[in-house]
C-alpha cells in the first residue's frame, strides 16, 4: 500500500530536485571497459555528494530478497520525509 504524498511535500520534493538538476556538475567518464567509457560509482558519488545535501537529497542503498536472488534498491530521499 502506497503512501499519499500531500502537495506540499512533493512541490518540495520537485523544487529539491530541479535545484539538484541545475546545480549538479556533468559527470565524466572516468573508466575504460570492455565496451567503452564509463564513470565509476565513487567518482559519480565524489561529484554528486555536495549538491545532493545542499538540496536536502540523499540516497540509501540495500538489498532486497527475492525468490530470483538480491536486487540492490536505490532510495532517494528528502529532507521533508518523503
């Protein structure tokens, strides 16, 4: 069962991500793989920590259980609960 977001919280939740969207730097590629150039998590995670707080956003990351083994689930939050 889903949550009901009020108004407030997700006009919030938006202004926090627009903000994060103009304010977060472009990530590079920083890493050759065998099908190219990609960027790693740490040097995705040193570029986005600071705007990510700075726009009261964080990320939380664990694993879930299925019956097809773990899936790693990202979480993004905001500083307004939701």
């Amino acid at each position: 069962m889903e949550k009901e977001i009020s108004q407030d919280k997700k006009n919030a939740l938006y202004g926090a991500l627009s903000k994060f969207q103009s304010e977060c730097p472009v990530v590079e590629k920083n890493k050759k793989g065998a099908w190219g150039y990609y960027a790693d998590l740490a040097g995705i995670w040193k570029i986005i920590r600071k705007p990510l707080t700075d726009c009261g956003l964080s990320l939380v990351q664990y694993l879930q259980q299925h019956d097809t083994g773990a899936h790693l689930v990202t979480q993004l939050n905001h500083s307004s609960g939701e």
